[in-house]
C-alpha cells in the first residue's frame, strides 16, 4: 500500500478515472486519507464522474449482485414461474423474473414506485393495451388479445410492459378517454429498462456529491448538466428510447436538472 501512496498524485487521479463505477470510487476514497483528499477536490470529483459514465459497460451481464448494489439488499422481486400470468408470453421477460427478478422500489431521485409489485401479492393483472392507447372501438366487446401489465409509475405515468413483444411502454391515463394514452416506448425490454433505471440510479442519487462541493450556483449547474448529459448519451447507446423526444425520459432528465 505505501508503494501504492508513493506514487504522483495525477496517477492515484488517474487510477480513479479508470473505475466504471461510483460505489468502487468511494470505496477506494475511504481506504486512506490521501485517497480521500484527492477523491474530495471538487473538480477532481467531477472528472472522476464523468470518467466513471464513460467507463460504464455498454453490454451488461445482469445479476442480484449488480441490482441490489444499487436499489438495495432484497429489493428484488423474483416470482415463481407459477405466479406469472400465462397471458406473460414474452419469454425474455419470464426469464428474466424468474432467474433475477426486478426491483420493487421507490427511487426517490426521479419518483419511480414499483413497490405495488410485493405490497399486491397477487399475480400480476392484465390490461387490455388496445383499450389504454386507444386502439379499441367503443363498441368493441371482444375478448382482448393484446395485454399488458403494470411494472411501475411515476406519479400517474404508468410503465406498461407488453404480454406478447416484451417492450415497456409509457402509458398515461389522463389520455385514455381521448386516445392518447400511448406515449411510446421507453425500453425495448424489462430488462434494459432495469438497467436504465440502475445505471439511472447510481448517478442521479450521488448528484450532490459534485454539486455541494462547488460554491457557486452558476458552477453547480454546469456540473450537473455535464453529468446528466454525459449519462443520457450513455443511456442511448445502450437503448435508443432513452433519445431526446421520449415523453417520459425527458421528464425524468428535466426533473434531475
């Protein structure tokens, strides 16, 4: 470890640009005083960050591992196959419940809530999708073919992943009664929306770290701004729902700035 401290303060910055995640940079910051100072300059700070969104994957291996590290320790919800609805056709999606599972929580960073998952106990209920974006006649009593189930919300949005494609639309019910409850497609599974919203998560929750050690407004804004813009373009390269014109991921990054 000493040989380690020895070395120029411009390489330890290095070694912590090189990271691809926050909890690792903070872990390495608590493991010496010298580690700390250089992690707590604020301008040091910020570069690590946006070193650090850079440096994420572009493909992820999902696990509980990466999940939990950042919505918490048994925060997953993980049904058994029995207790998925046969209507659920989406076989990537009944995988990835079932092997990993997805997280029942409040992220209070952007006001997502999918904690109806565990508080229901229920299994998950049909919509009928053609009825909630419009695409069903009034007169129209037939059976529904086309369903969806409720994986979260913010506020009244709605996150809708489809029974048969897998896609995780954003439904908004004060646009039902006139057809315009649809508002695209902000995932192209539940499993990227999952990692969307870790990847999310990491960042936006640790905002103020950057934020709060600069002393001018002016300064803090550009900050956050750099942050968020880098980590939206991050976000694109992993799903393009994430561009500019998504009803639902602009919210979420006008809400963060």
């Amino acid at each position: 470890m000493s040989n380690f401290l020895d070395l120029p303060h411009e390489i330890l910055l290095w070694i912590y640009r090189s990271l691809n995640s926050i909890p690792d940079a903070i872990h390495l910051a608590q493991s010496c005083k010298l580690l700390s100072c250089i992690f707590d300059r604020p301008q040091n700070r910020l570069k690590i960050f946006l070193s650090i969104i850079d440096n994420m994957p572009r493909t992820l291996s999902l696990d509980k591992v990466w999940l939990e590290d950042r919505f918490g320790a048994g925060s997953l919800w993980q049904p058994k196959k029995s207790d998925i609805p046969l209507a659920l056709t989406n076989s990537g999606t009944r995988t990835f419940l079932t092997t990993i599972g997805f997280p029942a929580v409040k992220l209070r960073c952007v006001g997502f809530d999918s904690t109806h998952l565990t508080k229901d106990a229920g299994p998950l209920e049909p919509y009928d999708a053609d009825e909630l974006y419009g695409e069903r006649f009034p007169d129209d009593d037939s059976p529904p073919t086309n369903l969806c189930f409720h994986f979260g919300s913010v506020s009244e949005w709605m996150m809708m992943v489809g029974g048969q494609d897998g896609d995780v639309s954003h439904y908004d019910p004060n646009g039902w009664d006139h057809a315009d409850g649809y508002q695209g497609v902000i995932a192209d599974s539940l499993e990227s929306f999952v990692v969307l919203l870790g990847v999310l998560a990491e960042v936006a929750d640790r905002l103020y770290m950057v934020t709060d050690r600069l002393s001018e407004d002016e300064e803090k804004e550009e900050a956050r701004k750099a942050i968020l813009d880098r980590l939206r373009g991050r976000m694109v390269e992993y799903d393009d729902c994430v561009e500019e014109g998504s009803k639902f991921w602009d919210n979420v990054f006008q809400c963060l700035e």
